[in-house]
C-alpha cells in the first residue's frame, strides 16, 4: 500500500497558487491548484527527496523598468524558476534529480500578442540549460487550464477550462474629494 492511497480526498489541503508564486513542499497532505490562461506553471518533483514545488509566472522576460519592487520581479518567469528551484533545494532537492511538468501558455485574447507562445518558450529553454528533463505537458491552444499539483508524489492533473475568458478586473474609482470630481 502507498502512502498516496492511505490518504483519502477529504484528508487533503488545498492551497491555492496565485500569480507570481514559488512554492515547495514535502506534505503528503498537500496539493497545490492554480489555473492558467496565457501564464505558465511549472511543477517540479525530486522522487528521492519527495519534494515538490510549483511556480506561476506571468511573463517571460522582465521589461526594462527601473526599480519595479522584488514582488513584481516575481511574476516573470527567470524570477519564478530561480526561487522555485531555491525552494526545492531547501527542502532537500537536488538539483540533478529535479523532473519537470509545464502547463498553460494558452492564446487567451486576440490583440495581446503572443505572450502564452513566448513563456512556453521560455519555459522549455530554460528548464533544457538547468539539465531538468520535462516528463510532461499540457501547453498552448486556446483554453485556459486548471492545474492540481500533489508536490510530494510528483503528481499533476490538467484539465482544460473551455471557453474561459480572464475576467475584466474593475478599476476603482476614488470618491470625489475636494475640488475634484471623478465621472
């Protein structure tokens, strides 16, 4: 009997992985979940160290601006990568076992060039100089992607979302104040 299958659905913590995030962990009781459209996530396993981790990053490449905040740096995915692989080698990973799983880079909306395209890519070139092998993935296309990642199996599930648009955020509007009104 593996461990995975003494643990029952109910017994797991979900935790949701945002933009911009780099996680690991070695919890037996853990899967991460995020959903993708043009962003990509990477999963990274190390079997023998039964360590996990997975990042979600927006960009490829950071563009040239000056003094963005280390937070927003972590969108971009050399940023991303970088504290996802520091992370794994603090839980006990080594970098010459680490296997990967990519998932996301969807063509999301017309009009926003290809940025999917490009951090598939990025992804693929940068995982082919780290030496980490790419067991799997579920890249490209037009359909946004829900990701389940259990970090300390190595386990990944990918289902396509159909007809997912990224909402619209609302910009909020300050109340008028002063001599200044907003309309």
């Amino acid at each position: 009997m593996s461990l995975l299958s003494s643990i029952q659905p109910d017994q797991m913590r979900r935790v949701t992985i945002a933009q911009g995030d780099s996680v690991a962990s070695r919890d037996l009781d853990l899967i991460y979940t995020t959903v993708l459209g043009s962003c990509v996530a990477v999963c990274l396993h190390d079997s023998a160290a039964r360590v996990g981790g997975i990042n979600h990053f927006l960009l490829a490449d950071p563009a040239p601006i000056n003094g963005e905040s280390g937070q927003l740096l972590n969108r971009y995915g050399i940023h991303a990568m970088e504290l996802l692989i520091n992370e794994m080698i603090k839980r006990g990973a080594a970098r010459e076992r680490l296997r990967a799983r990519v998932y996301g880079g969807g063509s999301m909306r017309q009009g926003l060039g290809d940025i999917g395209t490009q951090n598939i890519a990025f992804a693929r070139r940068f995982l082919a100089n780290e030496g980490i092998p790419i067991l799997g993935e579920d890249v490209g296309g037009t359909s946004a992607r829900r990701v389940e990642f259990m970090p300390a199996y190595g386990r990944a599930r990918c289902k396509s979302i159909q007809g997912m648009v990224a909402e619209q955020q609302p910009v909020p509007v300050s109340a008028p104040c002063g001599d200044v009104e907003l309309f």
